[in-house]
C-alpha cells in the first residue's frame, strides 16, 4: 500500500478504541517501563479509576488538568483518563521556567495540577502564583499523594460523549522566543493524524520506543497511533543511547519517533552494529533540522524505513520524506502529504512562483483551533488565499524544487539580514559540517553597528579532533561570500537545546559580545 495514501475513517475516540482493545486482545502488553507491564485489560480499567477520580472531584467535560512531570505509566494514565472524561489535558515542559509554568496552569484554566518531586523542587520560588490543588503522581511532598488522591480499584466513570471538536489537549509552544502558546489540538485533529497509522506500519503488534518527553507533541503523534492500533509502547524516563539499543532488542522494537540529535548519537554509538535491530519496520523524525549525511547513515545501517516530517504541532501542511525511496532528496524534508496544500508567500503576502523563496504556510485536514486565549496570535498565524481557504503560517523560509520536494532556509526569525542582504544560517551550518573536525555548527545574527546584523558561529568539534576557532572561522569564511563571512566562531562542548533536540539560539545569540565596530 502506498505509504502516502490518506484514509478517511469516521471519527474514533481513543478512549472507546482503548476499551475495544481490552474486550478483545486483553492480555496484549500496552505499556512497558522499567520492568512495569499493563496489558489492556489492566490499563482499560487504570484509565477507569483515574477518570471516576477525576469526576467524583467535580471534573465535566471541557475542563482542563496539567501535567508537568517526567515520562511515567502515572503521567499517560492521567492523560488518558481525562481523555475519557472529556477533559483537556496541557501537558508542561518542565524545562520550563518557574514562571512559565505558572502562567501555562493558569492559562490554561486547569482544574488540577499533577506534578513530580523534581518539578517541584524547580519551581520553589513560584509556589504562592499556583492556586491549584496539585497531586503528586511519584507520592513526593510535591503534593497530595497520588495513590491516596485515586479512587479504590474497580471504580467506573460516568460515561462521557466526546465530542470531535472539543479540545484534546492544549500543548505549548517551546517559549524560546517568549511566552509559550497554547495550542489546542481538538479530538478530530488528533484522530487526523493517526488515520493513516496503519499505512506507516502501525499495526496490533507493533512495538513503539518511547524515548522523548510525554509533553512533546513530537512523542505523542507516535505514542496515540500505536494505541489507536492497539500496540505496545516501550517507555524511557530519560534518553540513554546504549539502552536504546538494549530496549530496542530485548522488545523487538518496530517504531520509534527520534529527533535528530538522537539519530546522530545512536549512528556515533560504537557498539550499533552488533545490537539486533531487524524488527524495525518504520522509523520517524521530527522537530529539528535533520542532517542529509546522518539520514543517509540511518538508511544504510539501520533496518526499516525512515520518515522524516516537517510540520507545525498547530497543523497545517505536513511534508514527508521517505528517505531510502529517494537517496537524492536528502536535503529536502519530502513533499506535501495528500491533502496537504503547502505554498510559499513573500513578505506581502503573496504566492511566489516555483523555484523561488517564500515563507511555508499549509493547509490540510489537520489544523489547530486556534491559540488558547489568544485570539490575536491565532490570527497573526493564519494566511488566507484568494478564495478564503485557511492556511497556518509556518514561520520558515522554503523553495520547492521541480519535483515538487521542499528544500527548508531557516526559521524566518533566524534569517540574518547583513547589509541589505539575506543570510541563510542553514547554509553555513552545512558547510561548517563539512570540516573534517566539526561534529555540529550553529550560526546566529547579532547586532553589528556597521552591518545591521552579522553571522556568529557556535561550533562543537568531533570526538578526538583538534581545531582552533580561528582556523575554522578563516577555513569558512574563504567558502563562503562576502557577507556570509564570520565575526566570530566559538568552541563550545555542546549546544544548548531543549529537551526534543532544538538548538536553543536565543540562548547562544545572548551571549555573544562583539566589538562596537564590528
């Protein structure tokens, strides 16, 4: 079956699909961590208590709850709980700062805070600005004890009609670039996405590493189609390349949702190749700009397919590239998915021809309500075409080549301006990788009297390679033109990122200090 193909299948909520799975395949494993396994008799049921719970404390139907925890079998099961209730759930990056995290509760109008011990301890000095009853899901003194706050065991919910266009859950954005938005994402886009789960491979045996946070959107859009088709998710707390591998073996992994940092960790792992990986069918990326050299190692050395997708956790276009199908596309991130109407726009707001530059924006099937108590920032998101169809704005700057593959510049925010001219910090970041001691590059624009903005350079050295900053900034700046040319190239031993891979630029262009006449 073509791996493209869009199915339209009338609308299914996770949670009835969940109880169908526990009627007829009970025994089936759907959660594993840590030596922790619940089939889908027992999650079916854990789902029941925490959602009488939930009610029996006065939850209705399109209210809210946070969560802000590490990745645990208590954290998606108060997420799925609330799904059966009818409730929205804002999943909290607890890399977030204190202050974030409570303007995100309250935001959200959540009724319940569930929480963890590190979390906790992280946002001490912000205690007296959250107003809402927390529940402790590791029994900490973060707050009320989970397992004394859960109703008794065989507790059943009211049932709850859900319905497809009210909110399944409210997931915010990164906040590098300043307050976070929420997103909300509606029962019928969520089912969206996984209507095409079992054309990706997703099938009643699959078996889905779970390696990234439970409140990334990229995690949930392969964690919610492998229990929509009744799989098993094999959770981590925290990412650990060699027990990856392990994990991956000892389960017989067949899906896993990675973002490129990880790709390029696992591929560096000097033992890779005597792990058994043959059971993968279907591997998939997301969230950050993926290598072509690393994507081309995935593909030879690691059985199964690889996806990578581009798109917005707000919807819109999505692309894909299925990249062992096309070895010479690599630098691209595919092309739209059917039904996926993605076109370029200039400054003006204006399609550009093909070939040309423009900013990304896409429609499809699956596309955000809106921003949660923002009505402008949802309309600042939205580009509409000469007949009124809707578009979301994705904020990159892209060129469709004659085989309509999409070729991404950079986050339009990223793009440098020196001089008048445009600088793209993608295309410098490719050729710095091409230094025999670079391992990663990331280039950002600082303020420059003379220039408006000039090209800086954080770079990270492979493992047992000597090079000095000076080297490598005079090594790229005779191949690149003249006003790509570097003010400044740093050695650093990593790059600050958040915790689904992104490079943290803001962070970077923060502490660059030029000289007034540069």
């Amino acid at each position: 079956m073509n791996p493209e193909a869009w199915i339209d299948i009338p609308f299914l909520s996770l949670s009835d699909l969940i109880r169908d799975h526990a009627k007829e395949r009970g025994s089936h494993a759907a959660i594993i961590q840590d030596g922790r396994k619940l089939d889908y008799a027992a999650l079916d049921q854990y789902i029941d208590r925490v959602a009488a719970t939930l009610q029996r404390d006065g939850l209705k139907a399109k209210d809210s709850i946070a969560i802000c925890a590490y990745t645990s079998v208590e954290y998606l099961a108060v997420f799925l709980a609330a799904l059966r209730a009818g409730i929205a759930v804002a999943p909290l990056a607890p890399s977030s700062t204190p202050e974030t995290i409570a303007t995100m509760i309250s935001d959200a109008g959540a009724k319940l805070f569930f929480l963890d011990k590190g979390v906790a301890e992280e946002i001490k000095r912000v205690d007296g600005s959250i107003k809402v009853r927390r529940i402790s899901l590791d029994d900490s003194d973060a707050g009320e004890p989970y397992s004394t706050w859960l109703a008794a065991e065989g507790a059943k919910p009211a049932h709850v009609d859900i319905d497809p266009q009210s909110a399944f859950n409210i997931i915010y954005s990164s906040g590098t670039t300043g307050t976070p938005k929420g997103i909300v994402q509606s029962h019928a886009m969520r089912w969206g996405q996984v209507q095409r789960a079992s054309v990706i491979g997703y099938t009643p045996d699959a078996v889905t590493m779970v390696s990234t946070p439970l409140y990334s959107n990229t995690t949930l859009v392969s964690v919610f189609p492998t229990l929509y088709m009744g799989g098993t998710l094999v959770m981590m707390a925290k990412f650990d390349v060699e027990k990856f591998l392990q994990l991956s073996e000892k389960h017989r992994a067949s899906h896993a949702m990675l973002v490129p940092v990880q790709y390029r960790r696992i591929m560096a792992h000097p033992e890779f190749d005597k792990f058994d990986l043959a059971s993968y069918k279907m591997k998939f990326s997301t969230s950050a700009p993926f290598a072509a050299d690393v994507k081309a190692d995935v593909v030879k050395r690691w059985p199964g397919g690889l996806r990578e997708y581009y798109g917005l956790t707000e919807g819109g276009g999505t692309c894909m590239l299925a990249a062992e199908l096309y070895p010479d596309k690599l630098h691209t991130v595919g092309q739209p998915l059917p039904g996926h109407d993605m076109r370029l726009i200039d400054e003006n707001g204006e399609e550009v021809a093909r070939g040309e530059i423009g900013e990304v924006v896409g429609h499809s099937p699956i596309m955000m309500s809106g921003y949660h108590n923002n009505p402008e920032k949802s309309r600042d998101a939205e580009w509409f075409d000469k007949t009124g169809k809707r578009f979301i704005r994705t904020g990159d700057v892209g060129r469709f080549d004659e085989d309509g593959f999409l070729t991404l510049m950079d986050r339009k925010k990223d793009m440098i301006i020196s001089g008048g001219f445009n600088i793209y910090p993608s295309d410098i970041e490719a050729l710095m990788t091409q230094h025999p001691a670079v391992l990663e590059a990331a280039v950002v624009g600082v303020p420059s009297l003379k220039w408006g903005e000039t090209p800086v350079a954080f770079v990270v050295l492979k493992s047992g390679a000597t090079a000095s900053a000076g080297e490598l900034q005079q090594w790229t700046n005779e191949r690149v033109g003249k006003t790509q040319r570097l003010a400044l190239v740093e050695i650093m031993a990593s790059l600050p990122r958040s915790a689904i891979g992104k490079v943290l630029k803001r962070e970077l262009r923060d502490t660059v200090k030029l000289a007034e006449s540069t």
